[in-house]
C-alpha cells in the first residue's frame, strides 16, 4: 500500500518553492487581495550542469534506470531552466514595478539678453519630484508577484510533464527492446527448424513442402525482427530528447514490464488533481491577479502630484530666491474608463480559465485512465492466453504417443510467443498510460517502490501497489 500522491504534490511544491537565492528576494508589500503567495525562487533542481559531464555520464553507462534518466533531465532539461528564467524575470519586474518615480532636475535660463540684465532669470537647479498617490506602487507590485507566482507555478507543471514525458519514453524503449529480444530468439529457433527439416528432407523423412513453409515463415519473423532492431535506436534518441540531451547509447533498461501496475481510481485521481494541480492553481492565480489589475486600474484616476523647488538668480536686480511649485492633472476626459472596463471584462476570462483548465484536466485523466484500464485488463487476460499456449506447447513437445510434425510444432511455439508479444505490447501500453496518469498526479517517486509505509498525510487519495 503507498499514500504517496498527497505527500509527493507537497514535496513538489515544497522543492518549486525552496528558497536558492532567498537574498535577492525584495521585501513582499501587503495586498489588499492578500491570499498566500508562492514563494518566488529558483528551485535547485534546475541548476544546469555542464553538459559535457552529463554526456560523459551517459556514454559510460550499461544500463539506465528510469530514476537516473530522471535525475538527468532534472539537472539539464532547458525546459525546466527557461521556466526557471522566466520565475528570475517575473521577480525582476516585480521588484521593478514598487520602486518609486526618479526625482528630475532642471536649469531653466529665462530672459537671457535683457537690457537690465543680459544674465536674465535663472532658476539652478529646479528639483521635481512625482509623489505617487492612491497605492498605485504597492498595487502594481502585487500584480507583478501574482505573476511571479504564476511563473513558479509553470515551472511546475513542466516539471510534472517532464516526468510523465521521461517516463512514457522509457517505457517505450523498454517494450520495443524486450519486442526485439523475444523476436530474436523466434529468430534463431525458427532458423534451426528450418535447418532440421531440410536434414530430414535429405533423409526422406520430411516432405519439401515442410521446408518451403517453414523458411516463409522463417522470413516473415526475420523481417518483423529487422524492423523492430531499426526502430530501437530512434526509441533511444526518443528517450535522449525527453531527458534533455542529444544522443542515448543504447543500453540495457533495468525497469519491468512485469511489475506490479499502480492501482488508481478514476474519481480519487480526478478530485486529487482538480485540487492541486498547478494548472488548476495557476488558472486561480489568475483570477486574484485579474483583481488587482482591476483595482489597480480604478486608483488610476487618483491623479499624482509633482513638486517643484528650486533656487532662483535674478540678474536684473541681482537678487537670490527660491521658487516652489505643485502640479497635477485633472481627470476630466480621461479617467481611465477603458482600462477598467477591460480589467473586469478580465475577471470573467480568468474565471473562465479555472472551469476550461478544470475540464482540460479531467478529459486529460479520463483518457489516460481509459487507456490505462483496458490495456492492464488486456494484458492480464493475454497472461492467461499465454499460459495456455505455454500448455499447449509443453503437451505437444512431450507427447510421445502422436507423431507431429516440426512445422507442427513450431506453430505451437510461434503460438506462444505471439502470446507474450501480444501481452508485452499490452504491458508497455498500461504503463505508458500509467506515466501519464503519474505525471497528472504530481508523483514524484514513481513507480512506487515496495517498503515501509510512510506516515498518512491528508486524505487517502493515493495509488496502491497490488
């Protein structure tokens, strides 16, 4: 039994979230829309490292698990590193949007050349100052931190995609290369038959019509053999390009199709997802957000007040005064009215976003579901199909008391291995649904690995392990 998905989406969030450069964090400004923020950082695991370490540690290794490839992909997908650019530039623009107006300074040279003083009337320096009113700063930084927030969000969700992506590539290699195993072998014994029937052939105890079936049969197994040895490496440059790099030597994959499948339930998965996925909980960012951008565009109209000051040179009578002064627009044709319209035309469309994502989100887990449970139930009926065609072939291979043929038996053999790839395909199917399913649930160790079970955080919402 393993309650992961709950304790895996808040270890998720927990790493999104973890503070790598808490230091050039700016001081967070309250909000009147003050829900709780996700904290704004790089998460560490998308540090990039050399690359030329990362392919060395590829080309050196003869196997690959999928918690290697994983750990890869993690330290040098650009996707995950862009995303975590793009949480870098929305914390700028954060920081950018609350810092308050420049003060400006002038020198203004009036009356120069005047008969009573060619100096004229010079006012050096003239300092102006915008005073910004209505909370207009603090608004703008909320909405830049909503962005931020929406930002590490993104990040993820690329990471969840990213493992359901690394995960589906591997299974695939996985099933095309254990495809091409059991081809191989059919291979060589279905060229032994034909081998052995043309030495009875030469003894008068086969008939050649044996033979010529036997090598159609021969090349029709070579050929699907051939064809399943050429699609591997593009199944590895697959799986090359889901964990970020260029090229995957092909090595042995250590993970099996015959392990227990998780056990999920389709309407636990769809409340789990439709609670924490950040889809869901970006598309509601988006409507706190949409908010402030409404109020922030209703103090608009609050008009801003520029002070003036400065020191003042008369030439004409050789005097010295200061001069102050204060200005502001009047709202009379422009009060923003375009502005606010659209922002609230803006709440409607980020609450629409929540209820699209939601339906996006439960189409998406429905389909994986449905796959996931008809090629599971598909491949435990193929396993008894199977095991009936290893009987068969056992009966005919040991019955002394009928005299069968060797094409005979080499269809029942080719019975039993048509079996397995009907059942390995189903297998590589249920598992290739199954990563999806594991990426829509934010699983973080996957599969679940047999061990101690972990205290129980929150609602029972997680995948069994039969």
């Amino acid at each position: 039994m393993c309650h992961s998905m709950k304790r895996n989406a808040l270890a998720l969030f927990l790493a999104v979230s973890s503070q790598v450069n808490a230091s050039a964090q700016p001081p967070a400004e309250p909000t009147r829309f003050g829900s709780e923020r996700v904290t704004p950082a790089r998460p560490a695991f998308v540090e990039v490292l050399p690359s030329t370490v990362l392919s060395h540690a590829v080309e050196t290794k003869t196997s690959y698990s999928l918690d290697d490839l994983i750990r890869i992909a993690l330290e040098r997908h650009p996707r995950l590193a862009q995303a975590a650019f793009s949480i870098d530039a929305a914390r700028g623009r954060a920081l950018q949007a609350g810092l308050y107006p420049n003060p400006t300074i002038a020198a203004v040279f009036d009356e120069l050349g005047d008969k009573t003083g060619s100096g004229g009337v010079n006012t050096l320096p003239q300092v102006n100052q915008e005073i910004v009113t209505g909370g207009k700063l603090t608004l703008s930084r909320a909405v830049a931190e909503r962005e931020v927030d929406q930002a590490t969000l993104l990040l993820a969700a690329r990471r969840a995609e990213l493992l359901a992506q690394i995960r589906t590539a591997y299974y695939d290699a996985l099933t095309l290369d254990r495809r091409v195993t059991i081809l191989r072998e059919l291979r060589t014994v279905t060229q032994k038959s034909v081998d052995n029937v043309k030495e009875l052939v030469k003894a008068k105890q086969a008939a050649q019509l044996d033979v010529v079936q036997l090598e159609v049969e021969a090349e029709r197994i070579a050929l699907e053999a051939e064809a399943a040895e050429l699609e591997l490496p593009a199944a590895f440059r697959r799986l090359a390009a889901a964990i970020g790099e260029k090229d995957l030597p092909q090595a042995s994959l250590t993970e099996s199709l015959t392990a227990p499948l998780p056990d999920y339930e389709l309407d636990r998965i769809r409340a789990f997802v439709l609670e924490v996925h950040p889809d869901v909980r970006l598309a509601k960012v988006g409507i706190d957000r949409a908010r402030l951008v409404m109020e922030r565009a209703r103090v608009e109209v609050i008009p801003n007040v520029t002070l003036s000051g400065g020191y003042v040179r008369q030439n004409q009578n050789k005097s010295n005064d200061w001069m102050v002064g204060i200005s502001l627009p009047i709202p009379t044709w422009n009060r923003n009215q375009g502005n606010i319209l659209a922002s609230q035309a803006s709440i409607g469309e980020a609450t629409r976003e929540v209820q699209r994502v939601e339906l996006d989100l439960t189409e998406r887990i429905a389909s994986a579901y449905r796959d996931y449970a008809a090629a599971r139930q598909r491949a435990k009926r193929l396993e008894d199909v199977r095991n009936k065609a290893d009987e068969a072939f056992r009966l005919i291979s040991g019955d002394k008391n009928f005299n069968f043929t060797t094409v005979q038996r080499l269809v029942a053999q080719q019975a039993v291995t048509q079996a397995s790839l009907d059942q390995l395909r189903a297998q590589g199917e249920a598992w290739r649904a199954a990563s999806v399913l594991s990426g829509l649930t934010l699983e973080e160790q996957w599969p679940a690995k047999l061990a101690v079970p972990a205290p129980k955080i929150g609602p029972d919402l997680a995948p069994r392990q039969r």
